[in-house]
C-alpha cells in the first residue's frame, strides 16, 4: 500500500492555484491586447498611454 505524504497534497493544491493564476493573467494580457490594438483605431498613442497609465492603475488595472 502506498502512503501519499501530507506536503504532496499542498503541493497539488499550489499547482492548480498556479496554473489557474497562470490561465487568468495570460487572459488579462490578451484582453487587455486586443483591447488596446482596437482603441489605436480611434485615438493616438499619447492619449492610450495616458488612460492606461494615469486612470487604470488606481482600479488595481495592470
């Protein structure tokens, strides 16, 4: 009979946090992508930076 240590089931359990956590970010980073190839359509460079970086930071956006 074979005895699965205590840690070996942390260990499982930080995996699926991590591949989920993984999964989640390179989502965010293709939305967010696709979102900023879109709005270059409709504004200039400057204007995208100064939303990205003066408005979304304090929403706790990347």
């Amino acid at each position: 009979m074979s005895h699965t240590p205590h840690g070996a089931r942390d260990d499982a359990e930080g995996n699926r946090r991590g591949v989920s956590v993984m999964l989640a970010t390179t989502t965010l980073f293709a939305t967010m992508d696709a979102l900023t190839k879109h709005v270059a359509t409709l504004y200039s460079a400057p204007q995208i930076l100064w939303i990205r970086y003066m408005i979304l930071p304090p929403t706790g956006w990347p």
